[in-house]
C-alpha cells in the first residue's frame, strides 16, 4: 500500500528519535518515497545527517538555509506529501498542534497539509497519562488526525508502562491497513486460478499447455493493489508475485486445482479463473518411464472436471464469477455458450488470432462480455493494463 507514496516525516525532540531511522528504512523499503522534517530539539538526539542517507533526501530543520538562506517552503512539502507522519511526536509538539501554534517548519507543514496526518505520540508514563495530554490527543482526534497508540513496555525513565512510541514495524503496518480502508476491494476475499496444468502420462512425461500464468499472475496483483485478500491458485509457473496480500498456492494437475478452488470457494467473493486447465488427461498413469520400442503408441485419454462449470453450480448469488475463453474460431459464440453454461457474470475473450495475444506474450488484446451480452472491446495492452481493466469491471459489480 506504501508504493510510491509521497510520506513526510516529521521527527520530534524525544529519545525515540532514534527509531526513525529505522522507520525511514522500512518506508523506504516499502516503496515510499521519503522526505523528513526535523524540529530542533529533534537533532539532539539523531543526526539530519543520518535521516537524509537513510531517505535519499534532504532533511528540513529550519525555514531558511544557513548562510544561504534558501527558502524551505512549507506549504510546497506539504502538498508533496500523500500523508504526514509525525513520529516520534513528543507531548510539546503534539500540545502545539492541537493549539494551532506555528513557531518552527513542522508545525507551519502541519497546518499547510491537505493530506491525512498520522500521529505516533513517545513520551514518559505520567506524561501519556496527564489529563492535558488526553485532551490534546481528543482535539486532534477532532481534527481528523488519526492517532497510532503508544505502546506498554520499558521507558527512558527506569518506569514500565504506556508511552513507548509504537515500534516502527508496527508503524509501517498500521499505516497499510488504514490505506486500505479506502480500497474498493477492502474486506473482499478473491480466488485467482492461473497458468497450465500438467497431466502425467508417466513419471517424466505429461500433457500440458503453453501458458505462462502472466495473465493470472497480473491479475491477482491487480485485485490486491485494490485491497483484496487474494488467493492464487496457481499451475507451474516462473512468475512471481510481489504483494504480500496475494497467498499462492502451487499445483500440478487439474485435479489438485480443482480441489484447491473447492476448498476455499464458499469463502470468497469474487473468483477469476484465468488458469488454462488441461481438458484431458491420460486414463492410465504409467508408474514407469513409457520405453520407447519403434512402434505405434495409443494414448487413451478421458476428460477433466470442468473447474469452471462446477464452481459455477456452486456459485451463490453474492459472489462474483469471472471466466477466459481462449478461441481460436467463432469466439463471440463459443464465449456467449460459455457464460450461460457455466453461470458466469462475465468473460474475459482473447483470440490467438490478434497479433501480440494468447499464450507467454506479455501483452493481450480482450474483449469482455457480460451475462447481458455486453461486449467491450480493448485494444492492444500489456497484461498489467488488461488486469487493471478486468479488475475495474469487478469493482463496479461490487458497487451494484
């Protein structure tokens, strides 16, 4: 949820000073880009020095510039910022924010933002707990800022109690949960089925298909990025996935798929099953490596479960149910039977006939039917672009 986040952050006079060097480290780490606000008080305790390694940026102290006397512009760092993270935020400055008072670059920064503010507070047992401070926290509580609780552990002081500044882990993670809150997807569970499927015929031999997974794989980053949980069901492939809310689970043939996807199912909301399932498979499995002996070999084979058909029957009237039809021939009709047939909202089409689409391909050329036989048509795309195009359409039969 950090990716390319603008985050100021704003270091306050306090002993936990020293974890936001920690702190820049995750955001960086996260894919944020990172700019830091020092007061004075703050420098005492870190080095501007430090923070500005750790984020590859300046650090602003003061107004102006030492013998230079350039302009720090606040009003111009605080419209750079997605959000303001003021931690560690010590009593005094968090006193000062609450009362609008504006005698040094942060709190000017502080009362230029337009952009959510999140506040760490770090400070002594009996100072969390005195009444001015509790009333200071419920006045910009009032404001709209959003406060991450101290934690309960040891203090500068010898004492044991509230006032910890929140572990810079547990800072990083309240931050994507609250970014979250303001996905469409958030609070929806998605099932991504992708890549092939490979049938044994003997220990070393199987059938299977040229899919690459890139496709599924796409997606399932796609839905995450809009707040999903999302499980990836996915055949052999080398893709990877870099969201932390995508759960990849690996198989092999159609039938582990299909168990997989029955398995969890009933538990999800949306269901995008983008894998190209094998339609056959060899009826007898050699328990051997098949010899070769110059002659004719007769392969029987017998048809796999439909994964799509029969999660379709088991569909229920508040989950959303998605398909690929990959045709090389009469594809608006195949597509169309397809969505009636397996109890689908819509279909995702693509032709191995359109230059640049089908299988290993980093791009793809769609068109999306839906149950009302609905037909968009997009051009030529990377994978990335038509899982976000997907996805979009998803987003808006949730909002219906």
């Amino acid at each position: 949820m950090l990716k390319n986040k603008n985050i100021l952050l704003a270091v306050c006079g306090s002993i936990a000073a020293y974890k936001a060097a920690i702190l820049t480290r995750l955001l960086i780490k996260s894919g944020a880009n990172v700019k830091v606000i020092m007061t004075k008080a703050a420098t005492e305790f870190i080095s501007p020095l430090t923070l500005s390694t750790l984020s590859k940026n300046k650090v602003f102290v003061e107004f102006t510039e030492g013998n230079s006397g350039e302009w720090n512009n606040h009003v111009e760092l605080a419209l750079w910022a997605d959000l303001l993270l003021v931690a560690p935020a010590s009593a005094n400055t968090i006193a000062k924010m609450a009362n609008g008072l504006c005698d040094n670059l942060l709190l000017a920064t502080y009362l230029s933002a337009k952009c959510p503010v999140y506040i760490a507070p770090a400070m002594d047992l009996d100072m969390y707990k005195h009444l001015a401070f509790k009333k200071n926290i419920e006045t910009l509580t009032t404001f709209g800022n959003h406060i991450i609780d101290a934690e309960n552990g040891e203090l500068a002081s010898g004492l044991v109690g509230d006032g910890r500044m929140a572990e810079p882990e547990h800072i990083v993670a309240y931050l994507n949960n609250k970014l979250s809150e303001s996905l469409p997807l958030y609070g929806k569970t998605a099932l991504i089925t992708a890549g092939p499927t490979y049938e044994a015929i003997d220990p070393v031999r199987f059938i299977g298909n040229h899919s690459s997974g890139k496709m599924g794989f796409a997606i399932a980053e796609a839905l995450a990025n809009n707040g999903a949980k999302v499980i990836l069901v996915s055949g052999p492939s080398s893709e990877k996935i870099t969201n932390e809310n995508v759960l990849i689970q690996n198989v092999v043939s159609a039938n582990e798929m299909l168990e997989a996807c029955l398995n969890v199912f009933p538990k999800v909301n949306i269901a995008v099953l983008s894998a190209a399932v094998a339609d056959y498979k060899p009826s007898i499995v050699a328990t051997q490596k098949i010899k070769k002996n110059n002659s004719a070999q007769l392969l029987e084979l017998t048809e796999t479960v439909d994964i799509l058909a029969t999660l379709g029957k088991e569909k229920k009237k508040n989950q959303v149910l998605i398909g690929f039809a990959l045709e090389t021939e009469n594809e608006i009709e195949n597509a169309l039977k397809k969505i009636k047939s397996k109890n689908l909202d819509f279909i995702v089409l693509n032709s191995l006939n359109d230059k640049g689409a089908g299988f290993k391909s980093d791009t793809n050329k769609v068109s999306i039917i839906d149950k009302h036989n609905n037909i968009k048509n997009y051009e030529l795309k990377s994978k990335q672009q038509v899982a976000k195009d997907i996805v979009k359409e998803i987003i808006a039969l949730q909002e219906n």
